[in-house]
C-alpha cells in the first residue's frame, strides 16, 4: 500500500492533509449544531495532543497501562466516542442516551486501538500492508509490551533489548517472541474483549432493532480480527 | 529567523501545525456563532485551495494578473476579509455593513500580500530574514514579474532565464534587475497603492472615530513598508 508521503513527497502530503482538514472544516460548520461542532473540535484536539503525548514517550519503559489507554483514547476512541455522540445530539434524545452512545464508540475505539496494536505483534508484514512489529520498532510502546514488562521471566531482556532500539541484527524479532511468550499477547486479547463488553453494555438502554443489532456486529467485527 | 521545521524536523513541525489547528478549532466553536464559524472554515478551505494552487503552477509564465489576485486572495485576503467581517457579525451591524468591513479586510490583505511580493524583489536578505529573489527562485510568479513580462523590453531575455529555472549562475540577480528595469516594480506599487485605497472607500460608511482612524492607519502602515 503507497502513501501520497512516499509518491508526491512530504509538501504535497501536508497539503492534502491540510485540505482534507479544510474540507471537514467546512461541512462541520455546514451541520449547523454548534453542540456537534464543539464535540468534533475536542476530538481535533485531542487527536494532536495524542500523535504529540506518542511522539514525545517513544522507548519509555516506564509507560502504565492508562498513559497507553489515555493515548488510544485520544488517537483513535474520542473520535468514535464524539461521532456517535453526535448521531445522537441529531436524534434529540435525552442527555443519558447521550452519555450512553459516547461511552459506547469510546470502548468501541479503544478495543479497536487495542486489536490493531495486537496486530502488529501476530499478523504478517503482508497482512498488514507494512512491516511486523513497526509499531514496536518505532519505540510506540503498546498494550502487549506493557503486559510483558510485567512478567519477570521476560522483563530483564525486554528491558535490554528496549534500551539497545534495536540496533542489533534480530532484536525485534526476539522481542516480539518474548512478549508472546510472557504472555502479553493473552492479556492484551483479553482488555480488547473487555472494551468490547462495555461497549456492548453502553447499548443497554437502547430498544432492540436492527440499528442496535448493527451497533453490537460492530463491536464483535472488531474483536474478530484478533481470533 | 530559524523555523521549526530547520530545528526539530519536519514530524514536529507537522504536528506543531496540526496542535495549532486544533486549538484554532476549538476557541472558534467556543465563540458559540454559527455564522462566525462558517466564515473561518471557508478561510481555511481557501488557504488550503490557495497553497495547493500556487504548488501547481510554478513557472507557469502564462500566470495572469487576475490569477496572481486570485491566489493572493485565498492565501492572505481571505483571512483578513472574514475577520474583518467577523467582527462586524458580533458587533449585530447592518448586512451593508459586514460586506463594507468584508471588502475592507479583502483589499488591505491584497494590498499586504502585494507589499510582500515587492519586498522579496527589493529587500537584502539581512532584512528579509530569507533570501532574495526566493519566490521568484521557487518558481512563484508574483505581480512584478507579471507586470515586467508585459513589456516587449525584458520579455524574451525574462522567460529564457524562467524556462532554464535559475540553474545558470547569477540568472537570478539578473532577473530581479530586468523586472525593476521592465517597470514591473512601479506597476506593482501601483497595484498596491490601488488595493490601498479601494480598502478606505470600503470604511465610508464607518463613522469617524479612533477605531476607523486605526482601520485606515492599518492601510497606511502596510502601503508604507514599500516606500
């Protein structure tokens, strides 16, 4: 899969990038709702404040579980969370449907974030449409790792081989051995799973339809990529 | 003058611009005005059109006066332009009004992006901060030079060293001489003088008072940095 970055270089990129950007800028404004406006603009918020928070925690080993749950929520799940928020904002329904429909694409999105991340560790460079491990080898500590630093029979040499970023020849592989082996593959598996059932909990108050029935499909397409 | 792309890379600088971006976002939502918001997000698709234009046509020497207008409109004027009216829209004026003060900020902002152009052709670098001649370097065709291919004196010799795009030593000073020597410098301070004062015409309507006397010392100021 080619980016615009690696055909047309990085000055065409910015500004297709800054046209799309102009272009939601301006359909927003068109949806006449400054409620829905301001949920979007949160997200834009907090979608910049997540790719800075990841680029500046690069190899930190000391990252927790909720720094790494705080950033997928504002790289992937505040975007989903204010989208479905707003479908609802347009429906009119009460304030606690609202809450509701947030909560909902927020588990939904940070399962999803959690599911890709475990991709990079299990599926293949041709799968994935990029190398195994990138994430990894890029510094971007994920829920699989975070889980592995865990287990003392992997944590010293995950710890070394962290600290080296993998100058040495076979290093990534090794390390995406380890985290499999101490187990960090299950334990990410089972978070996704348990965002997913908050997510499916959120649709409680909804009454049963085929819309709902669509709003619970999602949740199990998404877990479905990691079994 | 160092920028951000020269010091930390072109990642950061990105994501400098997207934070930037978002922040603008969000205070503009929480202006709490539809018609203010719709007014901003028109500029930030125009300033988008406008780079993506001026990308595409380097060293195009076909480029008119009356689209050298229209690029310096999306990428300057029209920011000037809605917040002029902007302004209009919360002070509750007249219809008349707001289009007066949009007219104001359109033709003080052609007028600066004119100015602008001018100075890259007669400032030192020192006083630039860059270096001279740059646009013209790039490839971006700007109303001196438009002005100077109109005259049957320096037109041959002018798109001979365009079409060879600088690569001859000193090409580009001798340009910049031919475009002062074609009177493309006088026609485009001329140019400017016109947009100057198109701008006061619009402040008629405006009542005389230390905020009109600024409006109009702000076109003052602009016009002054090329005499």
């Amino acid at each position: 899969k080619k980016t615009i970055n690696s055909i047309y270089g990085t000055r065409v990129a910015v500004l297709a990038g800054d046209f799309l950007f102009a272009q939601s800028s301006w359909f927003l404004a068109n949806l006449d709702n400054l409620e829905v406006i301001k949920l979007i603009s949160q997200v834009i918020a907090d979608f910049a404040n997540g790719e800075i928070s990841q680029a500046s925690s690069l190899f930190d080993t000391d990252v927790t579980l909720e720094q790494y749950s705080d950033k997928s929520f504002y790289k992937t799940a505040s975007l989903i969370a204010a989208s479905c928020r707003s479908a609802a904002v347009f429906s009119g329904v009460s304030s606690d449907m609202k809450e509701a429909m947030y909560a909902y694409g927020k588990h939904l999105g940070l399962a999803f974030q959690i599911v890709d991340d475990i991709l990079d560790f299990t599926q293949s460079a041709e799968q994935l449409g990029k190398p195994q491990g990138q994430d990894l080898a890029s510094g971007n500590l994920t829920a699989p790792i975070i889980y592995a630093l865990r287990n003392p029979l992997v944590k010293e040499e995950l710890l070394d081989i962290l600290s080296s970023e993998f100058v040495e020849e076979g290093s990534l592989e090794r390390a995406l051995h380890l985290v499999q082996l101490g187990g960090g593959l299950d334990a990410a598996r089972a978070l996704a799973q348990q965002e997913g059932e908050t997510a499916l909990a959120a649709l409680a108050c909804l009454s049963e339809s085929p819309a709902k029935r669509s709003l619970q499909q999602m949740v199990e397409y998404v877990l479905h990529r990691i079994y």
